[in-house]
C-alpha cells in the first residue's frame, strides 16, 4: 500500500515536470478536425484515452471473478448447513488421510 501511494507521487511529479517542459503549442489532426492544443495535454489526452480502453477490458474479468465469488460463497454457507444439520459427518484429524477418525 505505501509503495502504490509513493509511485503515484513519483508519477505525479513527473507529469508536473512533464507538463511544464512541454507547453508549447501543437496542431493536431483527427478526420475533420484540427486542434491547437499543447503537446502535453495532447499526449496526456492520449494516455487517459488509453487508460480507459484499458479498463474497458478489465470489466469482463472482474465481472466473472466477482460472480465466482459469490458463487462460492453460496456453496459456503451451504456446506456450513449441512455441517449443522449432519455433525456426525465431521472429519477429524485434518489433511493426513492414515489419521481420519469419524464421530
């Protein structure tokens, strides 16, 4: 966690330098349109757009992991029922199989 907030302090240092650098105007050309835009916020424009396309292709993957999630939580609960309901079922003696002992 300190290391995310201290890389993101270093990142922003560098687009404050990089900002300040780079403040002369550029023309930028795209179909139809033409802009006067700093390079800066052109290329900063350019790497938010590329952040989101990133994203964009997260969603899936996190939407499937949250729905393994609550799938097994379900399982979860309802194994803990069965427990409840059934306790001679109960293994004791842990992993080792030789050890298993039941009520």
């Amino acid at each position: 966690m300190r290391f995310s907030i201290i890389f993101a302090i270093f990142l922003s240092a560098l687009s404050i330098i990089f900002v300040a650098q780079n403040s002369e105007s550029a023309e930028i050309s795209f179909l139809a349109w033409s802009f006067d835009w700093p390079i800066a916020f052109s290329l900063l424009v350019t790497l938010l757009i590329g952040f989101l396309i990133g994203v964009l292709f997260l969603i899936p993957t996190i939407y499937r992991s949250a729905q393994k999630a609550n799938k097994l939580g379900k399982e979860n609960v309802l194994m803990k029922k069965s427990l409840e309901n059934n306790p001679q079922n109960v293994v004791k003696g842990g992993i080792n199989n030789d050890s298993v002992e039941y009520n």
